[in-house]
C-alpha cells in the first residue's frame, strides 16, 4: 500500500511490491535522529537496494542530506551514483550542469547549493563544468550575495542571471585578424543571446568581441597594431528606469572559466537626448553608458609604448651564477596585462636600444641633476638619480648624458609606483611644466621606493653593474595573460563561454562619488 515519507524531502513515497513497509519504517526512523547526532542503521541493505530507494527520493538538497544522515555519508559519498545525484541536483536549483562524477568536490556542490536563488539561469545556466568551475561558481555565487561594495542592494533594485554564450565563425575570424595583425578593417563578432526580463523590461543579454585597427610609433617607425576588446553587449540592453525612478543602473559582468574569472563594470545614466544627432534619439529616456569597463582589452604595445623595459642588477664580484641578475623588473606585466609593480619606462625609449651590463653611479652630492656633472663624471655607466627637484625626467637624463652616461635610472625615493589605470606613473614623457622637453638620446627607467634602497646600496658598494634592456618585437608583447588564453580557446573551438550578470539601482550621487573614486590615481 502506498507510503509517505515527508522527511526525506519528497512529495511521496510508494513502497509498492519493490520496497517492503519495514523498509520504510526503518528509513523514516533513521531519518529522524536529530541533526549532529550519530544515526543508528535499523538495517542492512544490499548497495543496490540503496540506490535505488536513494535514486527515488533525491529530490532536492533537502532529501539528499537526510540520506545521508540516514544510511551513513561514507556508504552514500563514496558512490560515483550519488555524486551523479548531487550533480543532478545543482543542475536542477542553481544552473550548474557538470558531468564530472568520479572526484567530484561535494563540498564544493552543498557550498554553491547554499546560494540557491541568488541568481536566475537562463536557459538552462552553466553546462559543462569541471571540477575548477564548481570551485569557483560557488566563491562567485557567494560574492553575489553579498553587496557589491558600491552600492547596497535592494529588493526589487537588482537583479543576477547566468547562462552560457557561444561564438561562431566570426569570432574566430576576430581572433585571427588580431594575431595576424591584419589591419584593413575592424571585425566585430557577436555572441549567441539569451532573452530575460530585468525589472520587468525583455532584453537580450550577449558578448561581443571586436578587432580595430590602431596607429601607433615604435623604434621600427609607424606601425598599426590591432587591438582587441571584449564587452558585454549593451546596445542590446535597453532598459528605462522602473517606475520612473531617477537612480542610475550598474551593471556588472563576469565571466567564469575554471580558476579564470574577467570582470566588468559600467555605469549608466538616464539619457536625455535633446540636442543629440537623430541615431541617438532612440535611447531618449533609456539607461545609456557613460563610463564602460572592458572584460577583456587588448593592445600588444605594453600600454602603449611599443617596447618593455627590463633593468637587471648585478655584482660584479666573480662567483657562481654570475651571469644571473641579483635583481630585475620590468616595465610591463604580461601575465596580468598592466604596467609591472617596479619599473616603469620612458616614451623615448621606443628609439633607443640596449645598453650592455656597465657600472652604476650613484653621485649622491648631485643625486638630482640639479646642476652639471664634472665633464666624464659618468662616462659609460649608468647613473642613479632622484626624483624632483623641479626638474623634468627628461632633463635629468640629458644631464647624465652630457657626463657621458650610457642610461639612466630616476628613483622615487617616498614613495612605490602608481598602478592606477587612470594616470600616475604609467611612463616618462618629455612634457614638464607645459614645455615638450628634448629626447635626451639614453635608455631611461623608473623605480620606486623599494628598489631604490637596492640599488643606492648597490652602488655603494663599487662592485655592482647593471643593465637596461629594451625589447620592441611584437612577438615579446603579444605574450598574453592566461584569462586572455582562455578566451581564445573558447572562441576557436566554439566551446561555452560561462557569464553571469547583475543590475543594481544606484542613486546619482553614489554614482558620482563611485566614478571619482576610481579615476583617482591610487
């Protein structure tokens, strides 16, 4: 006859020819022993027999973990079976589709499982995760629940979804464009979509991926470089306040792909185009972008200079691994795409060439040019000079040179480097005080507080020499950061590209405050 079962968290529970009523019994009693308390097995079941009874009731997180509270996690979590049920499960609440079974992370799954709710799959959410990917969807699906830092969320003020896209034949043919450095033309490829309602509006939610010609000069002359960018599409996203609300939307993109995660943020006002040209009519009173964050940019000319700076230090007493620096940095980060921590170049660079390893000079009555050197003061060596003084990098440098300095290197000695996107200590130029100063014809280099006391003691020594490479191949700046490698390998093999989106309702002047923030340098 019929059984119900509540407690195991299912709607039902037949026992029928199949499963014998004692069988039940012993179930529903073991699955009543209170939560922390070890539970007393009223019987022995064949494993076959208990995966059965377990495939019939796994519902829901609920019914899986009285399970096993019931018959014993060692017996259930050892089973490549139940791990498939809780797969099944995560699939079914969060959207996170995985077929990995064998060393499947259940913590990782209960963690994510803990979030159900925080954000909405769309179609179906994420498929095809690996062990990595379920790591890390549940530290994201934690980071989503919790406020995004600028601003709090609020009922019906946000707003999270996660579904996969896929690029087609003209995304690879933007990749391609991009590595080739073919410049007749821009490419923009666009993703597969998805539709929801945000705030009750329908939208389609998607990438795209563009390639675009962009004029630059290095030490070979004027050459064209493509750059590469990555987006969120928001022409495809036209949303009007709700409810006539005068609060500014944020919205925030990630993309997931194992231990590898890009994130975006753009800001947008409500647009009001009297006196705008006729195409942008069409947004009057629409959400409009007015500061955008990039996923992905790329620029294979390190920030825009067109070469890398390294500086290495050696001493010079004989010794084994001589031929290794004791120290060295280098003006550009290409495993994270930005300027590196303890080097920065100078734009007059991109003409110069290498110096071979020569002495260091450190001339600390004049450290900072503020007057000339004696006459061959500096021949073939590389001097060390301060920060400041009223005086530009440029001029400092062309009163080592007049010494007879091969290179230079300037220290800030109060301060590290800024690694502020916006301004700070990106690279030396010849401007100071509005006046273009004159190329000073030595290879230059900046450091920061930190590497300065290395090198003043150093050079204290007598003993040490160092080295100011400069390398202008493409080949050298087209190395790319590994989230940028993964891109890649989506893209070209049309494999699932993981996205998650929120909306969140901010008001103008947190908004305001957020965009100054960021734009300062730190």
């Amino acid at each position: 006859q019929p059984f119900s079962q509540r407690d195991l968290g299912c709607e039902a529970f037949w026992g029928g020819d199949e499963f014998p009523l004692r069988l039940m019994l012993g179930v529903h009693r073991a699955a009543n022993v209170q939560e922390g308390c070890t539970a007393v097995h009223v019987f022995e079941l064949d494993t076959s027999i208990l995966d059965s009874v377990a495939d019939f009731v796994a519902s829901s997180p609920r019914s899986l973990s009285k399970l096993e509270l019931a018959f014993g996690r060692c017996e259930l979590q050892g089973s490549s079976l139940h791990s498939a049920r809780w797969l099944r499960v995560l699939g079914a609440e969060l959207g996170l589709w995985s077929e990995e079974t064998d060393e499947l992370p259940l913590d990782a799954v209960k963690k994510a499982l803990h979030w159900i709710g925080v954000s909405r799959p769309l179609e179906g959410g994420w498929y095809g995760l690996g062990t990595a990917d379920l790591h890390a969807a549940a530290e994201l699906f934690e980071r989503l629940h919790a406020p995004s830092g600028v601003c709090t969320l609020r009922g019906e003020g946000s707003a999270r979804v996660h579904f996969d896209v896929r690029f087609g034949a003209d995304g690879s043919r933007a990749l391609s464009s991009f590595f080739h450095n073919t410049v007749s033309t821009a490419i923009t490829a666009s993703s597969t979509v998805v539709a929801c309602e945000i705030f009750g509006q329908s939208v389609s939610l998607g990438l795209q991926l563009c390639t675009r010609p962009r004029a630059v000069v290095n030490v070979e002359g004027l050459g064209p470089y493509m750059v590469l960018e990555l987006n969120l599409d928001l022409e495809q996203i036209r949303l009007a306040p709700p409810n006539d609300l005068e609060e500014c939307l944020l919205i925030g993109c990630t993309l997931q792909s194992g231990e590898t995660r890009v994130e975006s943020h753009s800001f947008l006002r409500k647009f009001d185009a009297l006196g705008f040209v006729p195409a942008l009519q069409e947004w009057h009173g629409l959400y409009k972008a007015e500061e955008i964050e990039h996923l992905l940019y790329v620029w294979p000319t390190a920030g825009g200079v067109c070469h890398i700076a390294e500086l290495e230090l050696h001493f010079s007493d004989p010794g084994p691994c001589t031929d290794r620096p004791a120290w060295s940095g280098c003006s550009w980060d290409s495993a994270e795409d930005r300027p590196g921590r303890d080097v920065r170049s100078a734009v007059w660079n991109a003409w110069q060439r290498s110096t071979g390893l020569v002495p260091l000079v450190h001339v600390l009555s004049n450290e900072l040019a503020a007057k000339p050197f004696a006459p061959g003061a500096l021949t073939g060596s590389i001097a060390l000079l301060r920060r400041g003084g009223g005086l530009g990098f440029a001029q400092k440098a062309a009163t080592a040179r007049d010494a007879g300095a091969v290179g230079c290197i300037i220290y800030d000695g109060e301060k590290a480097l800024s690694m502020s996107p916006w301004g700070g200590d990106e690279c030396m130029g010849l401007m100071f005080d509005g006046t273009e100063l004159p190329d000073p014809g030595i290879p230059t280099v900046l450091v920061g507080q930190d590497v300065s006391k290395k090198l003043v003691a150093a050079a204290k020594t007598g003993n040490s020499v160092v080295r100011i490479g400069l390398d202008h191949s493409r080949e050298c700046m087209l190395r790319m950061p590994q989230r940028f490698e993964v891109l890649v390998e989506a893209v070209e093999h049309r494999k699932p590209i993981h996205v998650a989106v929120s909306f969140e309702l901010i008001s103008q002047a947190l908004m305001t405050e957020t965009l100054q923030r960021r734009r300062q340098p730190v």
